[in-house]
C-alpha cells in the first residue's frame, strides 16, 4: 500500500469527515471508498468536455438560410414595438 499527501478545501474534508464518523471508519477507508465508487462510475468520454450534437435543420435543398436572421427581424421587431405599446 503506498502512502499519499494530498490537500482537500475545507468543503471536502467536512463532506469526507461525516460519513467517516457515522460508520466509525478512518480517513483514509472512506476516501478509498469514495474513489472507488467514482472510478466504478466513471465511463470515457465522461471527461466534463462540452460536445455539441448536431441536427438537421430538415430545410429543402436550394433555400438559402444566409439572411434568414433579417427576415426574423422583420417580423420581430414590429412585435416588439405594440408590447412596448402595450405596456408603455
């Protein structure tokens, strides 16, 4: 068994402390505990990193969508102006 040092925040060391006390088990158990659960969780790809899934936008071949924003605006901003209206 090899012999580590390592710094917990203060935040982890409360979270580790409870359930050692409450089973009677040391630091050192329920941090092993803890780890081991963690790894048996852990699946590749799981690294936190944001990946984006792409979709088809179903949209017919031969429609441009270059300036489809303006279009929006067109039909947003008169929206916008009668509930500023409405609410004024």
């Amino acid at each position: 068994m090899g012999r580590t040092t390592i710094t917990l925040d203060p935040d982890m060391a409360a979270t580790l402390r409870r359930p050692a006390s409450e089973r009677g088990a040391t630091h050192t158990e329920t941090f092993n505990a803890v780890i081991r659960a963690g790894i048996a969780t852990y699946r590749p790809g799981q690294d936190g990193t944001y990946r984006e899934q792409v979709v088809s936008l179903m949209v017919r071949t031969g429609i441009a969508l270059t300036h489809a924003h303006c279009l929006a605006g067109e039909f947003e901003d008169p929206a916008i102006v009668r509930k500023l209206e409405l609410n004024g």
